[in-house]
C-alpha cells in the first residue's frame, strides 16, 4: 500500500478492485460466550481510492469531462484536510454501538507502529445509507450501522498523524469487552509509488 499521490490511470471497473485493497475487516469475538463483540469493516478513503471511487461514480452517473474534473478536484482536495474511512460495525447491542454516542462501548482511534495514536475530529452516523452507499460499499449491509469518521492529518504541534516513518497504520476499536485493530501494511515507509 502506498499513500503516494498523484495521478491514477482507474477507469470505473477498477473500482471493486481498488475497494478490495484498501478495505479491512475484523473480527473481536468471545469463544467462551460464543458471542461477536464486534466486526469491524471500514475503507481507507485516501488519494488511491477516491480516484478509483470518482472513475466509478464518472461512469454510473454518466457524467461530463467537466463534471469530472470538478467532482476529482473536490474529492482529492478533502484528502488534503483529514484522513477519512467509511466504516460499518455490528455486535452486541446495537444501542452501545453508537460511535457518536458519549456511552459507546467502543471508542476508534487512527494509529501507526511509530506510537502516534489520534481521536476522531468527526464521526457522523449514517442513519439511512443511500443506494450509492449501499452500492460502493457492499459490506454495508442492514444488520449494520455505518459511519464517516474523519481523523486530522497533523496534531496540533504539526506532525503528521500517520508518520512519514511508519510501516502500518490502522484503526483500533477499544473497550471493555476487548479491542480489535484494522491494519494496513505500507510500503516502505508509506512514501512508495503509486500503483494502478
């Protein structure tokens, strides 16, 4: 995986492919119980998959090379500001599953192997997913609650959240029934060229 930016080659088809890579899922599960805490499955929205999401969207709606340009313009631009995911949870009660909610049981962190470990700055609930979201995120099915979660990009002392120097960044889902952590392995030192 490379966070590198830049131009992409992604026509709409590529999509379920780009989906694929940067999407993880887990699974935190008490087998003395035989219950499922939580499954977590959450999307990387970064540079390399907006650009393949925008090829999708492009083709589907039909749309202009000048609606093209502007939707890609507004897209990559947002990955400027924050570091996003889209995320869908289920397990345990659905009620103490709430990421917006001050009495979650879990609380989700942006971490990286270099310590760095950062609080959402937004978390909104998807109360009603769209057919478009329901579509590009197959995952997101009726049995679970979906979430934009957008962490900063830098702290503020100016540092990166996820250093220039780390091999893997993830989500870690933490609380008192457990933690889980999705990852997603860099290349070296996350600055690698982008790929097709």
């Amino acid at each position: 995986m490379s966070l590198r930016e830049g131009p992409r080659e992604y026509v709409g088809t590529d999509y379920e492919g780009v989906l694929r890579k940067w999407t993880r899922t887990e699974h935190l599960i008490a087998l003395s119980e035989l219950e499922n805490f939580l499954t977590a499955t959450a999307t990387f929205e970064g540079w390399d998959f907006r650009w393949a999401y925008v090829a999708r969207y492009v083709q589907d709606y039909r749309l202009t090379i000048d609606q093209r340009k502007k939707l890609l313009e507004k897209t990559l631009a947002e990955t400027q500001q924050h570091h996003q995911f889209f995320v869908a949870i289920q397990g345990g009660e659905r009620r103490h599953s709430d990421l917006t909610k001050p009495e979650s049981a879990w609380i989700v962190r942006l971490i990286d192997d270099t310590g760095n470990e950062t609080a959402p700055e937004e978390i909104v609930a998807l109360r009603r997913p769209n057919a478009l979201e329901r579509t590009y995120y197959p995952y997101n099915t009726v049995w679970r609650q979906a979430f934009r979660i957008r962490f900063p990009r830098t702290t503020a002392d100016g540092r990166p959240t996820i250093s220039q120097r780390a091999t893997w960044f993830g989500l870690r889902f933490a609380g008192a029934q457990g933690n889980s952590e999705l990852v997603w392995q860099l290349d070296k030192g996350g600055q690698g060229e982008g790929t097709r």
